[in-house]
C-alpha cells in the first residue's frame, strides 16, 4: 500500500491530484490519501481529510512506501518506522503554506540521503512510476540523542557547544536540527532560510 499524507495543517492539492491522476492511469488501488480540510477530492482513490492517530498508526503500518508534503512530522514518522518516502515541498510562492521552510527541509533531508524528493508535478509523476523502487533509509529512535539533547541545552543555557560533541563545534556554530549534528552558521538552509 501507499500512504500520501499532505499533513495536518493545510492541504495540499497539486499533489494530491497528480497521485489520484497517476493512480487512475496505471489502475493502481493500493494507494490511500489523508487530504486535509478543504482540499481538492481525488476521484480514483480512497481519501479522508483526516485520519485519528489510531487510524494512521494501522495505515502507516501497512505501508511500503509514504508520499507525503515535506513536512517534518511526516519525514521524522516515515523514519522511525523505516519506511521509504517520497516528498514534495508545499510552496507558500504558491499559497500552500505560509513560508518556503519545505523547500529547505526537503534539500536538507535530500542532502543527507534520507528522504527521496520531487520538486515539482512532473517530477513526482515520473518518481510514482519508479515507487517500487525506492527502499528504506533504515529509522531512528523516537526521541534526540542524550548526547544531542545536552549539547542543545548548554547551546540554549550559554550559547556554546560543549568540547568533543559531535565534532567539537564552537560557539560560532550551531545545532542543524535537521540532522542531528553541528554546523557552521548559514550552512544549513533549513536554518538560514535558504
């Protein structure tokens, strides 16, 4: 089955209808959508503006691949459940969310090779057709390291990263929440609205 999930928070229609057209034309009914209120209705595959988190959880689960906006909360669960997931950044340039942040979210998560991204509605129709393709980028642990979660802290509590976490940044770094890591200021857009 395919999961698409274009979030909770507004929807996402030009992706939406580039899956449910896809769907249509290659007689696919092994694919699902979580649409959002107010969106657009697919005509060749099952749709809910919403799911309950019991009823997600199932259809995660099921699950072998995710096509999803390029928000955080969709990536992150994608990833701790294993699960392969193709993103497509909502554009605030196209009124679909109210800044850019899933253009740089999407590069950034692209960059360190754990999510698969089309930029824009050709892109992901091509990308549909290779979705049994796409494997998994392994998963994580639900919660921030320990390690990250100290570093954080003394980042917040006194503007510096302790010597020897995560490669010994420097108060002329900080924390690229993206990845886990540290990185030098205006290298991540993700942070720097690149």
């Amino acid at each position: 089955m395919i999961l698409v999930t274009v979030g909770t928070d507004l929807p996402f229609d030009r992706m939406v209808k580039v899956v449910d057209r896809w769907a249509g034309e290659r007689g696919r009914d092994d694919v699902f959508a979580q649409i959002g209120e107010g969106g657009w209705k697919p005509r060749n595959i099952p749709h809910a503006e919403f799911l309950d988190p019991v009823e997600f959880k199932k259809r995660l689960a099921a699950a072998k691949v995710i096509v999803a906006h390029a928000g955080m909360g969709s990536i992150l669960t994608s990833l701790h459940h294993g699960k392969p997931i193709l993103v497509m950044p909502k554009r605030a340039s196209l009124g679909e969310q109210r800044n850019e942040h899933q253009l740089a979210t999407a590069r950034r998560m692209e960059e360190l090779g754990k999510v698969d991204v089309a930029w824009d509605e050709e892109e992901l129709a091509v990308k549909l057709d290779a979705i049994g393709s796409l494997t998994s980028r392994g998963s994580i642990e639900p919660y921030a390291s320990g390690g990250l979660i100290e570093g954080l802290a003394a980042f917040i509590r006194e503007g510096r990263v302790p010597d020897g976490l995560a490669g010994g940044a420097t108060t002329a770094q900080q924390p690229d929440t993206a990845s886990g890591v540290f990185g030098e200021i205006g290298s991540n857009p993700a942070l720097d609205g690149k």
